[in-house]
C-alpha cells in the first residue's frame, strides 16, 4: 500500500522506516525543511531508527521523506504522529488540525486515516474527523475508515521496540477498526482491538497518568525519607521484592518527555470542561512531579552551606541533559529546569550529555562541555540528572568534590542521593 505519514519525530520515523522494511511505501512527510534534508541524506536524529536502517530504507526506495503536501496525493492509509503539547494548560491541537486540512484534500474513497498523536478522549470523532470531512466532501464509516491508535514509542528500548510492543487499534466503525487492524497487522506482532476510538484515546492516558502518579508518589516519599533519616532507595529495593501487589518506580530530577509532563494534563482538561469537576490526582501528581527541579536545587544550595559558599559564583556540572538514560530526547526535561534555576541564582552552570545533539531549547548562559577529570574537579557541585551509560561513573567519584545523585548510581564519601 501506499502509505503516508505525517510527522517524522520520535514517533512517525520508527512507523514510518517499519512499514517500508515490510514492502508498502511510504512517505514521510514533515513541514520541517531541515528533518527531511537530513533523512533524505540518511541521517537519522532517531535513536530507535539507525541511520544504516534509513539508508536501506532509502535505497529500496521504499522510503521518501518528503515536505511538500503533494506527496501526500494516492495515499491508502495515512497516520498522524505529530506533537500535542499544552498551551496554557489546555491541549493544543493545532498540528494534529493542520495535518488533518492536509490530508482532506487528498483524501479518496476507501482509504484509512489514523491518529496515534496523544490526546483527550473524543479527538478524533469530534474534531479530527470532522475536518477530513469537509476538506473532501466523504463521509468517515461510509465512505474512508477512520480509527486511533496510540503511539507506544519508548525511546532507547532495546527489549520492547515498535515491533514488539503490543498496538491498541480502534475505527468508528467495524470496517474501519478491521482497515486499521490489518495495516497494523502488517506491522507489529499484536493487535488490542477496542470498541470505539475514545476507549483507545483513554487508554493511551491512562497508561500515561498511572506512571504519572505512581512517579509522584515515589518522589514525595523519597523528600520525606531524607528529613526522617530513611534510605528510601532500599525501601523501594526491599518492597520490590514482593512478587505481587507492587510495582516499582525510582524517584528522580522530575519527569519530561512527550507523555509525563503533558499528557496526564489532557484527561484532567476533559475531565473539568465536560463534567466540571477536578481530577485531583493528577492535579497532584503536576504539582509534585513539576516541582522536583526546585528541590533538586534546595539540596545543591545545602550542600553549598554546607560548605559556606553561596550559589551565586560557585560552579556547577550537570551531567545528563536528556529526559532519559541514553537517549537523546531532551522534550520537557527536568534538567533544563534545573539548569535555568542554578544560572538564574548567579551559578556558573555546566552539563555534558553524550547524547543531546540538536534540538536542545536550554538556555543560552548554560556552557556545554565533556565530562573530563578537569571539568569534575573544577566543579563544586557535581548534579547526576541522567544516568547515561556512557558517563564513567568510576571518574566521577574520584574527581568530584560533592556529587547529588538523583539516580542512585553512584557511592561513596562525596556521593548523597536525591
């Protein structure tokens, strides 16, 4: 089949480079110039996509990174994975919009359209399809299949890749949801069919406000465990044990990515709008979870007192800028955050990441550098943000002075841990 899809990120890349590994083609299409020069070179900026996967993708070619509308046009199915960030608290859908004006004009009987960009319950039935429906005159269940399914992507996983990882499918009406089962059938090893798209859309935030919730409850304990003199990391090692009834989840800087920081906050939106009422453990979990950088901070400026130093003018080396080990997604990371507060308070603020390379908003007073013996014995404060297996842990112990740990990584005289 001829297949588009419409963003090339950290979700549309993976789908996109799959689907023409298993024989349709495809287009990838992207309105930004500079994404599509670098996969029409095949560079990937993807880490779950290597560049030698892109480059046989390219040379088949079975692949075309595009950023121009018309190659949209003859599309059998097209899916939408672009971004859905908040806007003063409330979903901004204006990509997801855009990209459903562009794909009405090409828009034919009996092809399939599906969303897999995270939103609020009833997107796709109440706004995606409504607009395809007027930019081509047909009818979604009458005359093209339209469904959702939720995008999965878990950067750097190495365990549970795209392939892997089980696709919830859904359609409005029972040829579509069997239009979107068999285009993902091609694709994936298992398919969750749902009944309808808002089971699918809720699912996808449910899995989302669980990891939210649980994050900001391991968070708290871990503030409260250190006033009470409590290790909490061996409490959680030791609860772990329990073969039942427990899950385990690690304190940390705060939470980023796509999902954590944003997409709770769509449920707890829909909740309010349509029934007027909080969804108060979200509300919860934001507020915990968003402030996690600041405490991050109060423990860098104790350990400065402790020493009788202020924050302005002491220097301090970040290590790990992503939101997630070995990975270079930086989207919502805490550690710019942290950064910006340290170098709002006078700080000479350094960071090393490996794996950051483009793309990085961070403020611009914030000095990149490697992680050498000089630059962690120069520093009076050395934050481990992100646990990078690159980093040389054993360096970093011998050379730093002070060392937060916000991952429990590390030991020693000089370590303490979030």
């Amino acid at each position: 089949m001829r297949v588009v899809v419409v963003g090339q990120g950290y979700v549309g890349l993976p789908l996109a480079i799959r689907a023409a590994e298993v024989g349709h083609q495809v287009v990838g299409y992207d309105v930004d110039a500079r994404r599509v020069k670098s996969l029409a070179a095949g560079e990937s900026y993807v880490e779950d996509v290597s560049s030698e996967r892109l480059a046989r993708a390219l040379e088949r070619g079975a692949y075309q990174p595009s950023e121009l509308a018309r190659d949209c046009g003859g599309f059998d199915v097209a899916v939408v994975t672009v971004p859905t960030p908040l806007q003063d608290g409330a979903p901004d859908l204006r990509y997801i919009e855009e990209s459903a004006h562009t794909l009405a004009r090409f828009l034919r009987p009996g092809a399939t359209v599906v969303l897999e960009s995270t939103t609020y319950p009833g997107t796709t039935e109440e706004l995606f399809g409504p607009i395809l429906e007027d930019g081509s005159g047909l009818t979604a269940g009458v005359d093209f299949h339209l469904g959702y399914s939720p995008e999965r992507i878990d950067p750097g996983n190495t365990v549970w890749g795209f392939q892997q990882t089980p696709k919830v499918v859904s359609g409005v009406d029972t040829a579509s949801l069997k239009a979107v089962e068999d285009f993902y059938g091609s694709l994936v090893d298992k398919i969750v069919p749902v009944r309808s798209p808002k089971e699918a859309e809720l699912a996808k935030l449910l899995e989302n406000t669980f990891r939210h919730v649980n994050i900001a409850l391991v968070n708290e304990i871990a503030m409260f465990a250190r006033h009470l003199d409590i290790d909490v990391w061996q409490a959680i090692e030791a609860a772990s044990s329990k073969p039942f009834g427990f899950m385990k989840f690690t304190p940390g800087p705060g939470v980023g990515g796509h999902c954590l920081p944003i997409d709770p906050s769509y449920l707890s939106w829909r909740v309010q709008r349509e029934l007027g009422q909080n969804f108060r453990f979200v509300e919860l979990a934001n507020d915990i979870n968003s402030h996690m950088p600041e405490y991050v901070v109060r423990r860098v400026i104790d350990a400065l007192n402790s020493k009788r130093r202020s924050v302005n003018g002491s220097r301090i080396l970040l290590l790990g800028l992503a939101y997630k080990k070995n990975t270079g997604d930086a989207r919502e990371s805490p550690a710019l955050r942290v950064s910006q507060l340290l170098l709002d308070m006078g700080a000479k603020v350094r960071a090393a990441d490996p794996h950051v390379v483009e793309g990085l908003k961070a403020d611009t007073r914030l000095v990149r550098v490697d992680p050498t013996r000089k630059e962690l014995a120069a520093a009076d404060v050395v934050v481990l943000l992100t646990d990078h297996d690159a980093f040389d842990y054993a360096m970093v112990t011998e050379h730093a002075s002070y060392v937060l740990d916000c991952r429990n990584r590390l030991s020693g005289a000089t370590v303490e841990v979030l």
